[in-house]
C-alpha cells in the first residue's frame, strides 16, 4: 500500500532512479551474479574431481578382473 | 587458471552490463502535448490562443527556465510556439499562437533545451481548429539542433522507456541460443558420421547443448513476453517472430521427449541426430528468414528481425555487445558443465554394471 502511493505521486522511473535504489538494485544483482559464477565454478571443479574417481575406480575393477 | 579466465571474463562482462543495466539513467524525452482545454481568443476576430501543456520525462527544464524553445515542424514548415510558463523540470505550459491557415493539420513536436539538447515528439500536435492549405508557408524562426549536455544515459524511445533495459537480457538470450544450437547441430552432423554407433560422444554434446540452449529459448519467451506486456499491452499477440520463437523452443522440446522416449543408446544417437538437424534448419527459417518478409510488431521489421542501428545508439552498443559475448561464454560454460555431469553419470553407471 505504501508503495503504490509512492508510485501515485511518482512515477516509477522518477522513484526508480530519483530515489537512489537503483544502485542497491544493481548491486544486488552484481553480487548475485558473481555468486552464481562462483558457483559454477565450484560445481565444475567437483565434477571433474568426481569424473577423476570414477575413472580410477573404473581402472581398478579392471586391473581386479584381470587378475 | 588461464585456460579458465574465459570464464571470468565472462561473469565479468555480465557483472558490467548488469550494474550498467540498472544504473545508468535514461536519457530525457517528450511524452505528450496535451490540450489543456482552456481556450480563449486575443481579440476574437483574428487570432486564437490555446494553451497546452508539454510534458517530458526525465527532462530538466526547471534548470534554465527560460531556455526551454518549443517548436512544430512538418516537412520544411517549422513555427516556433511561445512557452508561457515552466512549471517544473517535466512540464511546461505552451501557448498555441498560430495563423489561421496552416499548411497541414499533424505536426511533429521540437522541444530545445541546453541541457537536454533537442528533444522530438513525431506527430505530437494535432490542430483542428484551423483552415487546412497544404500550399501555406510559414515564415521559419531561427532553430539550431542541440546535442544533450548530460551524463552517459540510455537513449529515450517512445513507448519503450525504461524498459530498454531488457534489450540486455532478451536479445542476448536468443543470441546464446544460436549459439548453442548451432553447437549441437555440428555435433549432431558429427554423430552421423561416426564409424562406430557405439561411439554417443558427440549425441552427449548435442544433448547437453540442446538442453542448455533450451533454457536460454525459454528466458528469450519470458523476457519477451514480459516486455511485449508493457510495450503492446499484451503477454503474447499472434506475430511471426513470436509465434516462430515458439514454435522453435517446441521443436527443441520434441527432441529431448524424443531422446526419452529411446532406450537403444546406438538408435537414440542415430534418431536424435537426425532430428536435430532438421531442428536447427527449422530454427533458421522460423527465426532468421521468415520474420524479413513479414511485417510485424518486433523491432526491425521489414528487412531485419531485430534491432536496427536506427534503434541502437552508442550508450546501448556499449552494453549490447559485451552483454551479449558475456551470455554467450556463461551459456558455453554451463553447457560444458552439463556435458561433464552427463559424462560422469555415464562412467558411474558403467561402474555400477561391473
């Protein structure tokens, strides 16, 4: 309620950048941004780590069959 | 480290277009001459006076008041209209003081401004109450374009406003897209041409690019529905380049149902790759061939689908291109990600039968 009657005495853009909340906005973003790069780079890393693993466990069983 | 700095790159060029996205203002323009109903003649005989208000947005007429020239152009007729008052940075009062025969009825609206430089409302003024000679001339006052003398800012387009953010996001979503499927339909031709069907390396790219590349469709829909919305007044209307992203994102779909629905490795391989092809060659035409010969509400019509250079100025190519080479190197990070997760559950599965 509070904000639709700040929308009604300004419009959206004026709020928008007049207020200043737009760089908390795109800072929010940013930081989300670079969480989410973060991220992948963690999961890419674990997943190689893991590919590694199953790779020598895969050699192990074989050289196990063989003997 | 070096052969990941693609990657950083990438999340850094995301990380400038975002905090440009949302910081950088929109530059000023004109919205409306609206009537302000309030009519009254000098002398009642051979002048009227109607005053109408000229509301901008994001204009700065409050600083030098007296700076603010209104103008009406229509071809090579140009008159300049008094401004009785300025009210404040967005509106001012403007005094209709004509002759009574005018050679055209539409004018476009000039408004000059130090600081804003010229401002331009195409078709803004609408005369009705005078006598229509398409042969009268008016006597043209003295008028000088002027370049804005502003901060770095989004360039104002009718219409669109603030929502030209999303061209950061909309546009370069599709872009990836391209990308993506393009990557899938070489590894598709590829697959085709293994010696050894057992060989699913190239059908494990096509699959994770198609997957990845279909989340980035699914983004383009969203954000272009979303700015169809508050363009258009509408989520969807029935327009080719709308209904061919559609179509396209479904094509997609139907070739992941598709890999469902075949348990043989060797002939899931062979058919996937095969559709895929005819995926991507439905892609281009619905895509990029079909919207040049169709007119439509999508920006760029009538000879290209997307933005024109009319549309992009230097402000918005300055985010544009890095937005769109950093959506495509995050699309191509996460879609080697996928592949990597898909090669994994694949040697872990092959444990798992031992």
């Amino acid at each position: 309620m509070m904000l639709y009657t700040l929308l009604q005495v300004n419009p959206i853009e004026g709020f928008f950048f007049g207020s200043g909340k737009s760089m908390v906005v795109g800072g929010v973003a940013v930081i989300i941004l670079i969480g989410i790069g973060l991220w992948l780079w963690r999961m890419e890393k674990r997943i190689q780590a893991l590919s590694r693993q199953a790779d020598d466990a895969f050699q192990n069983t074989k050289s196990n069959a063989a003997s | 480290m070096i052969q990941g700095s693609w990657k950083i790159g990438g999340i850094a060029l995301l990380a400038y277009v975002v905090w440009t996205t949302f910081t950088v203002p929109l530059g000023p323009g004109l919205l409306e001459l609206r009537d302000r109903n309030e009519a009254a003649s000098t002398d009642g005989i051979t002048k009227r006076i109607e005053t109408y208000e000229l509301i901008g947005l994001g204009t700065h007429w409050g600083a030098g008041t007296e700076d603010l020239r209104v103008f009406i152009r229509k071809g090579q007729n140009l008159a300049q209209l008094p401004v009785i008052d300025v009210i404040d940075d967005t509106h001012a009062h403007i005094a209709l003081l004509l002759p009574d025969t005018l050679p055209s009825r539409s004018w476009d609206v000039l408004a000059n401004h130090p600081v804003d430089g010229t401002l331009f409302l195409q078709n803004g003024l609408f005369t009705d109450a005078y006598i229509i000679e398409p042969t009268a001339g008016l006597e043209p006052p003295v008028f000088d374009e002027h370049a804005p003398n502003l901060p770095h800012h989004f360039p104002f387009q009718p219409r669109i406003f603030e929502t030209i953010r999303n061209l950061m996001l909309h546009v370069p979503m599709w872009f990836t897209m391209f990308l993506l499927m393009g990557i899938g339909f070489v590894a598709s031709i590829r697959q085709l041409g293994q010696k050894e069907a057992s060989n699913t390396v190239f059908d494990q790219r096509a699959e994770a690019s198609v997957q990845v590349g279909m989340a980035f469709g699914v983004l383009g829909l969203l954000t272009g529905s979303l700015w169809a919305r508050y363009t258009w007044g509408a989520w969807w209307v029935d327009d080719p380049q709308l209904n061919g992203a559609l179509v396209t994102v479904l094509v997609y779909a139907g070739y992941l149902i598709l890999r469902a629905s075949v348990e043989d490795q060797r002939l899931r391989a062979r058919l996937s790759a095969v559709y895929n092809l005819f995926a991507f060659i439905i892609l281009m035409i619905l895509l990029m061939v079909l919207p040049r010969f169709t007119e439509s509400l999508h920006p760029g019509k009538g000879g290209n689908p997307g933005f024109n250079s009319y549309d992009l100025d230097s402000s918005l190519r300055a985010v544009f291109y890095p937005a769109v080479l950093g959506w495509m190197l995050l699309g191509t990070w996460m879609y080697r990600i996928r592949l990597q997760a898909t090669q994994l559950n694949q040697k872990l599965q092959r444990l798992n039968q031992r």
